[in-house]
C-alpha cells in the first residue's frame, strides 16, 4: 500500500500538480483566494485557500460551504485545476445538483516545503489541519468573509448553521475529513470521504485495524446523540482504498449510530485511485451533500 502511494505522489508531481500559482479569474462563476496565518512548530506561515464563488454570487443571500481537501503531494491550486473543479462546479449547479454552495480548496500543508510523500509527517499535518487549523484560522476567515448560513463566526453561531457546512477530500484530504469527523462533528453535517480510509487507530487504520478504528469512531455519535450527519464515503473498484474502506464501513455499521441512511458507500466500478475517479465519485453524491 505504501509503494502504491508513492507511485501516486510520483505520479502527481509529474502532472504538475504542485503549483501554486494564482488561477485565473472568468465570466461567472469565479475563484478567489484567501489568505491566513497559522503557527505550526513554533513558526507563523501564512496560507491560502482556493474559494469557488458561484455564478450570480449575492451578498444579500446565504451560502452552503464545503470544504475540499487534496491528497498527499498535492496542493489546493493543482487539485483544484487538474481535476478541472470549476467547470464541474458550474455543471452541477446548471443541473440543480449542487446550486448556491462555496467551495473551499485548503491544504494541509504549512508550505510547499513540507510536500515530502513522507506519509507519517503528511499524517501529522492532517491531525493539526482537523485539530487546530480548520475551526481556529481557515473557517473564522472564510465565513467572514463570504456570505454563509453563519451571521457571525463565534463558535454558538458556527454549531448552529452546521446543516450548511461539509467537509471532504481525496486520498489524504478524505483521511483528513474521518479526523474531522472525529474532532469537529458539532459543526460540520457531511463528510464527503474519497479514496481514504480512517487512521484515527493506525495507518490504513480502517482495513488493517478495523474493529478498533470502527470502536473509535462509534464514540462520536454517542457523545453527540442529538447531532445528525452524513458520511459520503467512495472509491474506485480497483482503488486500494477500497478494501480498506469497505471493511471499515461494514464493521461501522454494527454500532449503534450508524445505519444506511447516515453512513453510505459507493464504489466506481473499474476506477483506480485517480484524480478522474474522484470527480465521478463527487458527482455521484454531489446532490446529497446539501
């Protein structure tokens, strides 16, 4: 599993899936970008995160926001333009699948520096991203700036508007989201998880630790009993992931929490671990995030 990881990495930095040059701004919809500094280590980065702004965007209306996070060796620019994000965007929202919804293309990443393919440092900086990151600089600076569901961005008001928030990814940014699940579930409602299993126990947690990654994860709608959510999870039939996923969805399911309607799994027949099985999986549940 990990060699296969590595060839993916290799594989995205041939594609250039690196940069992290500015996008380019068109008629419509349009993407934006904001900025924000965290401290990591005992030293302040300063961050950006890819906005997608639907078209007609109205600051006299409210804004369902998800968040969307890469995979390892990637970057918010690279996931964002390789997967060609905008244009599926503005096709979902022409289809009524997913109309009147930010968005948000972060990474887990404090700086370019930090994209090694090293999978036990890329583990560390996702826990801080869920942790630390998301609800304390990227979230607090997104929904003040955009008009959201949230009138404020106290954490009161971020419980309440929850329904309106999703969080989601690929590969690690999938990982990232079973951590968020974990640590943030009093606000956010859908978790979009793509490609990644949950390694809340251990690496590849879901099919190599199963009972006990699913033990853990029961914990959280116990200690939420009143909070409602939605895990989309999905991977191609020829991902790896797949495996690890399913075993960790069933075993899930044994728990009281979990049922078909709040824990759901589809799998793409014939689809690999790629950035072209990720979009089709988004598509697929695009309409029953919010």
């Amino acid at each position: 599993m990990k060699l296969f990881r590595q060839i993916i990495v290799v594989s995205i930095c041939i594609w250039g899936l690196l940069s992290f040059s500015e996008p380019v701004h068109a008629s419509g919809s349009k993407t934006e970008t904001v900025t924000y500094k965290i401290r990591y280590q005992g030293k302040t980065y300063s961050k950006k995160a890819l906005v997608y702004v639907p078209a007609n965007y109205d600051k006299q209306k409210q804004y369902d926001v998800l968040y969307f996070l890469h995979g390892s060796g990637d970057s918010a620019t690279g996931f964002y333009e390789n997967s060609h994000y905008k244009q599926v965007l503005d096709k979902l929202a022409k289809q009524g699948k997913l109309q009147n919804t930010l968005v948000v293309f972060p990474t887990f990443y404090p700086s370019q520096a930090f994209v090694t393919g090293d999978y036990q440092k890329d583990d560390k900086l996702s826990r801080f991203f869920a942790r630390t990151e998301l609800m304390g600089a990227l979230i607090p600076k997104v929904e003040a700036k955009y008009s959201t569901y949230a009138k404020s961005t106290t954490k009161k008001e971020l419980q309440q508007t929850r329904a309106h928030r999703a969080i989601g990814g690929f590969s690690m940014g999938a990982i990232t989201s079973w951590y968020v699940f974990e640590e943030q579930l009093p606000y956010f409602k859908t978790f979009v998880t793509l490609g990644g299993d949950s390694w809340v126990i251990q690496e590849d947690g879901g099919g190599t630790a199963t009972k006990q990654t699913a033990k853990k994860l029961a914990q959280t709608p116990k200690k939420y009993p009143d909070l409602d959510f939605k895990i989309l999870a999905g991977a191609g039939s020829r991902d790896p992931a797949a495996e690890l996923l399913q075993k960790q969805i069933r075993e899930m399911k044994k728990y009281r929490g979990f049922n078909d309607t709040d824990l759901k799994y589809y799998e793409l027949p014939g689809a690999h671990h790629t950035l072209e099985a990720t979009v089709t999986l988004f598509e697929h549940y695009a309409k029953q995030i919010f």
